[in-house]
C-alpha cells in the first residue's frame, strides 16, 4: 500500500514499552512518533503515563491519540517496583550515576530488614532527591544540584501499600542459591544454612503517585544504622498495564519497518480496567458527543465508560441517577486501526 495516497487512520491506544536502561522517557515518546511516521500514521498525538528515569527500566505506558486523554489518570495511579539497594555507600544521586558522598561498614542482617521494613509501609513522609525533576524557584532542582547550589526541597507525604523483600521465583526459574545469599535468605538448597549479612537487598514495593524509589532506599538504609544507593530499578506495573503486555525496544522499532501496530496496541480502555461501562444507545451517545446530561438512570454513584457498542465515547460521573461528561473521545464508530 502507497501510504502517501491511502494515509492510514490515526491510532488510539496504548503501547506499553518496556523501557530499557539508559533511555529517557522523552526519548521514547519519540521512538513511538518516528515508528508511527515511519509506518505511514503521520502526525499522531503521543504522550507517557508516568516518568521512568533513565537509570530506571520496564514499563512505561504510551499514549495514542485520543488515550492521551487519560494520561493524567496513569500519572495518579499506583505503580509497583523492584529495586535492588546495595549498602555501604551512598550517592549524591541515591544511584549508580552519582559520586560517592558517605561510606559505612556496617551491614545489616536480613532479620532487621525484614523488621525495619513495616516501619516504612503506610503513609509516610518522605524526601525527594536533590537530583530530581522537581521544582525550586522555577528550576529543576537536578539541574541546580549539577550546578553545586544547594537544593532545599520539602517532605511529601506518600504512601507504601506493601513493601517486601523479593522472596519468590518466576513460574520455571531455577533458584539461584548466590542471588538467595545477595538478598539474605538461606541457600534454597540448604535452608539451615545460615543467614549472612546483607550486603545489598532486592525489594519489591507497590506505592501511590509521587513516590521516589531512591529516597526510600536511603531511608531504609539510615533506618538500619548505615548507608546505601539503588543499583537496579525496574517498574513492574502501572496503573492497570504490567510487564507482560510491554513490548521491547525492539518491537517498537518493527513497526516502521512495517510490523503490523494492532499487533502491540492496547485499546485505549485498556487503561480503565477497573471503571465499570455505561453502554449507550445510538441516539443517546449522540446527545453524549455533545455535551449533553442524562437523567434517570439507575446506575449507582460513580465513575462509568460511556460506550456506543464497542467504542468509547466518554467518561461520566453518574450522580444521583444523572450522568455528566467528565472527558469525552472523538473516536469514529468504525474500527479504528488498518492492516
């Protein structure tokens, strides 16, 4: 198919990118835009649910066209991470990227971890990193730490609904009895063997919006008598969108060589699993397309997906059986996406 005479429909959805290390989330965002020119879209709306550092890899959800809508919903959703915190040293980053700015011996046994842990589950009030996108003064405050200014942020109260050390294997994965050590628990193949002094714990924590993973880790290592910084950081679910349906770098980069998009894209519901429908007749997702409120349901108080069929039409809040828009899609009632 000549593209530039037959353009194909623009996209809505989501691709869910397995970010690898080292690859900023903008830089994404525009590994999405150029696969999509590239495939023959044109101009298409992009943007991400939610910023992966780079150090940082897995999943960061991409917006299509008009799921760019909900974009703000990923951003307040809770996601969920492992990190790895190696003690004895701790960074100016909190990370492998940064200069090492205090050292300690000491290093806990796991038993204390274990303990220490319930101490930061819950809501907690929490530091952002000096090295971080926040803002001072107009000014991000990493790009202020660069400069060597000292950078005076304030607490944040966030909350950690489950913190634990990683203590199971994937479905078919052979235990590592040196990874066991690493995280302090017994040789799987010896279980009396003795527990050894942690030198680095791998975690596994799911947390509300705002969170910063390398303050927590410095917190627990404080909170153990010593110092530490995140070694490894992956992001394992956000929101509703988790590591199996996430697609390598490499996929991504398929698409422009002509792999088929419907393949890798997620509807653009996808992104509200957990929002009941509202199903819609002809006439009345018209009224809905426009603005208009409907009275006299029977549905109960809350949030619902407006649907014409099988397509999206608007999200509204449902209030003593009347139903406002809340944000509306312009998507055609035909399918979508082309082969």
């Amino acid at each position: 198919m000549d593209n530039s005479t037959h353009p194909k429909l623009p996209p809505h959805g989501w691709i869910i990118l397995d970010k690898p290390r080292g690859l900023g989330s903008t830089q994404a965002v525009a590994a999405v835009k150029r696969n999509l020119r590239e495939a023959g879209y044109g101009k298409v709306k992009v943007g991400h649910g939610g910023t992966l550092d780079p150090l940082a890899e897995g999943v960061l959800p991409i917006a299509l066209g008009e799921a760019t809508k909900l974009a703000g919903r990923m951003l307040e959703s809770d996601k969920t991470y492992e990190f790895t915190l190696q003690f004895g040293e701790e960074t100016d980053t909190l990370d492998t990227e940064g200069k090492v700015v205090q050292t300690s011996n000491r290093r806990p046994p796991m038993a204390a971890v274990a303990a220490v842990l319930e101490h930061f589950t819950g809501e907690i009030e929490q530091m952002p990193p000096a090295y971080s996108a926040l803002k001072v003064d107009g000014k991000r405050a990493y790009d202020l730490a660069r400069a060597g200014e000292e950078v005076a942020l304030k607490t944040r109260r966030v909350t950690i609904h489950s913190l634990a050390p990683v203590s199971t294997y994937e479905a078919g994965e052979t235990p590592d009895s040196t990874f066991a050590t690493t995280v302090g628990r017994p040789d799987p193949f010896n279980p009396a063997a003795p527990l050894e002094m942690a030198d680095a714990v791998t975690l596994v924590t799911n947390v509300s919006k705002g969170t910063y993973i390398r303050s927590l880790a410095r917190d627990i290592a404080h909170a153990l008598g010593t110092v530490g910084h995140v070694t490894y950081l992956r992001r394992t679910k956000a929101g509703p969108f988790t590591q199996a349906s996430a697609i390598s770098l490499d996929k991504l980069n398929a698409i422009g060589k002509g792999a088929r998009l419907e393949d890798v894209i997620l509807p653009l519901e996808a992104g509200l699993d957990d929002i009941p429908a509202l199903p819609l007749r002809s006439d009345t997702a018209e009224a809905v397309r426009q603005g208009r409120v409907l009275a006299g349901l029977p549905q109960p108080d809350g949030l619902y997906l407006a649907k014409a069929g099988t397509v999206p039409v608007a999200l509204m809040e449902v209030s003593d059986g009347t139903a406002r828009v809340v944000r509306g899609f312009n998507l055609p009632d035909v399918a979508e996406y082309n082969e």
